[in-house]
C-alpha cells in the first residue's frame, strides 16, 4: 500500500514525444511541437503542487514512462492503461485507490495556470462527504478536474470532446446518488486563444516562454 489514507492528484497526460493536442496545433497552424508539450505538463505539475497531496502522472503510452519520470523529476510515474479516454480515467483512479488514497482527483496535463486552490478545496470537500463529486467545469463544457472518495460510475457512454460532458456527468452522478459540487470554472488549453488565456495569468511560466519563442 503507498502513501495510505493521503488523498491523491493524478496529472493525465500523453508523453510529449508522442504528440497530441492536436486541436491546440491546427489553432496555431504549426506541427505539434514537443517544447510547448513539456511545458504544459510541466507547468501543470509545478502549479499544483499542494502539501499532503501524493501527486501522481498518469502516461500514455506506457513505453514513455520513463521519459516522463526523468521529465517531472521527484513526482511519481504510472501508465495508464489501454482503452479510450473514459476506460483509462477509470482505471487510473481505481488503481490509486487500491494503493490506498483516501481521495482521488484526476486533471489533464493542459490546465498550466492552475493553482493548488481548487485543488485544496476538492480535498476540503470531499474529506467532508463521501458521497461528494467534484467537478471543474472548462468554458468548453468539459471539465479539468474530477475528484470522489470512490470511484464514480460516471466515465462510460460520455461524449467525449463535446460540449455535453459536463451536463452529462452531473446526469449521471445525480443517478448514482453523489453530491455535485462545482469548482470555479477554467479553461483548458485546447486553442490559441485559451493557450493566450493561460498565459495572461502569469501563472504558466514556461508556457509563456514557448509563447514569447514562438509567436511572438
């Protein structure tokens, strides 16, 4: 058993070398680039670092762990499974929770204004309900942050990557019999613009370095 009874954040993330966001790219009209990748990852790792959190990153494919380990430096490693987005979601936070989490969060890897705020208070509510789902909702109408005390039925049959994520998970906890509390809302970076929006926070330090690089 790891870090027994210490609620756990799972950073979800391709290995840079291997590509995606590929929406982000189209946006900028340039071919993925591996410097802007790390820096995203990196800076979502710096800025959600929260004391008495274990902070794990969830990679895929599992051949890059290592690549990542060396990467990220003294935060832990872990593959994430086969299967689609929802699948590995899951899996990811059952196995934290087989290691022994008392929580469990999961973000992406492309949130790198993020603070450990809404991460201490995911924490903060969940350690006063078990039947609480927290949700933060992206102004996609997604979310970049899930967090419960047991994992939620509520990865299958989603429509990934639309609009309808979020309303469709909250259907679904309300079924299940959670209690939904929203965090503030943010964008995730998946355009020039939200990219823009990141890095006017002054929060995503090596982001705004690429941005300075590259287009600026």
């Amino acid at each position: 058993m790891v870090d027994a009874a210490r609620p756990a954040l799972a950073i979800l993330t391709r290995a840079p070398s291997s590509g995606g966001k590929r929406r982000l790219f189209q946006t900028l009209d340039i071919p993925p680039d591996v410097d802007l990748l790390r820096a995203l990852l990196l800076d979502t790792v710096d800025g959600s670092a929260l004391e008495g959190v274990r902070r794990v990153v969830a990679v895929t494919p599992a051949s890059a762990s290592e690549e990542v380990r060396e990467m990220t430096g003294i935060v832990d490693v872990m593959s994430q499974p086969d299967g689609d987005l929802g699948e590995r979601m899951q899996a990811v936070m059952a196995a934290l929770f087989e290691q022994g989490a008392s929580a469990v969060a999961l973000i992406g890897s492309d949130v790198p204004h993020i603070t450990a705020a809404p991460i201490a208070e995911t924490f903060d509510v969940l350690a006063g309900d078990g039947d609480a789902l927290v949700l933060g909702p992206s102004t996609d109408g997604g979310y970049y942050l899930i967090g419960a005390c047991r994992v939620p039925d509520v990865f299958t049959n989603m429509p990934w990557g639309t609009a309808l994520v979020l309303s469709s998970t909250v259907r679904a906890a309300a079924t299940l019999g959670f209690r939904v509390h929203q965090l503030p809302i943010m964008c995730d970076v998946d355009t020039v613009e939200d990219l823009r929006t990141a890095v006017s926070s002054g929060r995503a330090p090596r982001s705004a370095a690429w941005m300075r690089r590259r287009l600026c």
